[in-house]
C-alpha cells in the first residue's frame, strides 16, 4: 500500500510538474504533450534512488527528488542523460573494458555536464 501511494504522488510531484504542449507543424489546432522527453518510468526510477540516496522516504525527500529530476529534464536531453549515466555507471569497469566508457571525450564531457546539472539540482531543490 506505502508503495502504491509513494508511486501516485511521484507521478503527481514529477511527471504532472513539468507537462507542456506544443503545437504541431500539420495542424495548428493539434496539441501534443511531452515530458521533456523523459519517460514516467526513468522519472519514477530516479525519485526512487534520490529518495533512498537521501535517507529514505518523507514528503520533503520526494518532493525535492522530484524536483530535482525536473530541473535536470530541464537541461538536457533523455538521449544525453541516459548516456551520460550509462558512462557514470559504467566507468567504474576495471580495466579495458572499463576504458571505453572512462577514456573518450564524449565520456567525460557527458559526465561532466551530468555532475554539473545534478549539482545545480540538488542546490535548488533541497533545502541546505
């Protein structure tokens, strides 16, 4: 039951927050809505960490993780956001294999911006 209200809410505090419409190029009177871009899932999935991350569940935590997933929809890409993860988690490879997502330059930029952005995030969606 904890779990089915923690998902309603999240879905509420992420997902609903950052709703926009945009007019198509065929018909002006269509509407589309998108979320940035990023799917409910990965939204959900990130609030669910940051909210362990940061102590475990309370309202304030998943708000702030929801706001936080916001601001950083708000700055990049899905593409270039799961790609920079997919870097972060994966640099830690031992090795060579390790080298291919530790070594390249779109590694490191992507991963940079990604700490950049989260850092930014976190400074204003948390109370310090």
């Amino acid at each position: 039951m904890k779990k089915i209200l923690l998902l309603s809410s999240l879905l509420l505090t992420s997902a609903c927050a950052t709703l926009e419409s945009t007019e198509t190029a065929d018909n002006a009177s269509e509407t589309v809505t998108h979320i940035n871009g990023f799917p409910t899932r990965d939204r959900v999935d990130y609030v669910l960490e940051c909210v362990a991350k940061h102590g475990g569940l309370s309202y304030i935590n998943q708000y702030a993780c929801g706001c936080k997933i916001d601001k950083i929809a708000e700055k990049i890409s899905f593409a270039d956001y799961e790609a920079a993860r997919t870097f972060v988690q994966m640099q830690k490879t031992p090795g060579e294999q390790g080298a291919a997502f530790r070594d390249p330059q779109q590694s490191k930029d992507l991963r940079g911006k990604l700490k950049e952005i989260d850092a930014a995030a976190e400074k204003a969606c948390f109370v310090q």
